[in-house]
C-alpha cells in the first residue's frame, strides 16, 4: 500500500473535487455540464449517510438535481468505502439504497474502489477480475467495452484509434469508459491522467455526446486519488477545488474522517462538531471497536 487508508479515503474526495474541478473549467466545458456540482451532492449524500444531514430530497439519485445519461448514484463514494471490505455487502446496500435499478456501471465501480483499497488492484487483469467478482457475463456490452479498453492498454494503441471506437460506446456507459481509460493509462499521475482525458473529450467534441464531462473528471479523480492517497495529489496539482468547494475545505477532510471513524468502528455515538474534528484529535474518544463491529443500519 503507497499510503495510509484515512489518506485514501481523503484522496477520493480530495481527487473528485479536483477532477470535477479541473475538467470543467478548462476550455473543454463548452460540453454541457449540469448547473450542480456532482461533487457537492456526493459531499450531501455523505452527510445523509453520517446522519448530519436530513434526507429532504433524494440526494442518492443523480436525476433529482441534473438530467445525464449516467447511472452513477451520488451516495457511492460513501457507501463503497465505508463497505470496502465487504464486497458482497457492499453491492447489496447500493442496490438497497437506490429508488431505481442499481445501474451496471455503478456495481463495477464499486468493486473497483473495493479492489483498490483491499489491494488487489491488478491493471492488467482488473476487468476479468471485476467481471468474476460479480459473475458478470463476458458478453455483456459493458463489460466488452472495459475488457476493450484493457487490450488497448496491454497492447499500445494509437490514440486516434481508441477515440473512433469510443464514438461507438453508448452515452449510459461513456463516462465510466473514458475515466477508467484515462486512469489506468496513467495510474500514478492524475495530472496525466486529465489530459489525456482532456485531450479525447476535445477530440470529440463537435460531435454530439450526451454525456456529463464533471462526472468523468469526478470518477477519474476518485480512482486517482484512491490509488495515490491525498498526499501525492497536493503535490502534484495543489488545493485547485472549485470555489464553492474551497471554502469549505476543512470541513470536506472532516466528512471524510468521519466516513474512515464510521468504517473503523471509532464512533461517540454523539453529534459531531461541525468546527471540530473530535475523532481524530481527541484520543479520549469514548468508544473504539473493530471495523465491522458498529455499522450503520
């Protein structure tokens, strides 16, 4: 492992922001993205999960707030790391927490962040690997499409090649294709990683694509920042979150810590203080457990 777990945990929010960030307010965001930042609702998910945050809205279904051809449920993220380690559970709280199907894309995400953290992240074998963790059929469309997208990083690939047959890939899927393509090419940079995304996305964009340009930014920037833990990430491109995400920035590192308190069993079973983070700097804390012993119901 490159980095504590708390560290990874922080880098998946920390890396969701810059990559939203970074995608769409580059020269590529004349490619229609939604008015709300997906980011912020996955920050409002978080919250409704810890129990800061009263449900008023269905936070967990990205179509309350913005239309995309996306099945990538706000409430991942916190769901995936919080049952990481139980993979099986993992796929039945998503499927439990949503008022649709649990799209395709969103299981084969979740186990991929599964896969990261439990380090059995493999590049070259991660999509048979995915495919036989949830008995997925090799001959589904989405799957045909990842274990593409593996080929072509196994064996070089022209880039110009790789962008024509992304033109074929249906707009449900393009998301989760183009930045699982855009990280695995480049695992230990996301600076890279950004660009090359960049770099396809504004190769295709005068030809319409219905798909949210945040969300790939976003999904890149998760895995990324999974893989690497926060620290790599301030490094290599600063504390570039979006405005309506830097005044709050101590307070999205206190989300976090508290989704890695839940997970690890350190809970005081009382309200948090949203300007303290009691868990992590007070070592007086009243209870501590094994992880799994204190679980959400």
């Amino acid at each position: 492992m490159q980095d504590s777990l708390i560290n990874r945990f922080r880098g998946a929010f920390w890396g969701m922001g810059l990559g939203e960030s970074l995608t769409v307010s580059s020269s590529l965001a004349a490619i229609p993205s939604p008015p709300a930042s997906w980011s912020l609702q996955v920050l409002n998910a978080t919250q409704v999960w810890l129990g800061e945050l009263d449900l008023t809205a269905d936070v967990t279904d990205p179509s309350s707030s913005c239309q995309m051809p996306s099945n990538l449920p706000s409430n991942l993220l916190p769901v995936a790391l919080l049952y990481h380690d139980q993979p099986q559970q993992l796929q039945q709280v998503l499927r439990e927490s949503q008022s649709s199907e649990l799209g395709l894309d969103a299981a084969i995400l979740g186990q991929i962040i599964s896969l990261i953290l439990r380090e059995r992240f493999v590049p070259s074998e991660l999509i048979l690997q995915v495919a036989r963790d949830l008995d997925l059929a090799l001959d589904l469309p989405l799957v045909q499409k990842l274990l593409q997208v593996q080929i072509w990083l196994t064996q070089p690939t022209d880039l110009a090649v790789v962008m024509q047959a992304l033109r074929a890939v249906d707009p449900a899927d393009f998301t989760l294709v183009v930045a699982l393509y855009s990280f695995l090419s480049s695992p230990d940079s996301l600076r890279i990683s950004l660009l090359r995304l960049h770099r396809m996305i504004g190769a295709m964009a005068t030809k319409p694509q219905p798909f949210n340009l945040g969300i790939a930014g976003a999904v890149l920037g998760i895995l990324s920042g999974l893989y690497n833990g926060i620290g790599e990430l301030d490094m290599e491109l600063g504390t570039r979150l979006p405005i309506d995400l830097q005044a709050g920035e101590l307070r999205l590192l206190q989300f976090v810590d508290r989704l890695f308190m839940q997970w690890s069993g350190q809970w005081s079973g009382a309200s948090f203080d949203p300007n303290f983070n009691q868990g992590l700097q007070q070592p007086h804390l009243g209870l501590v457990a094994a992880p799994r012993v204190i679980r959400r119901s």
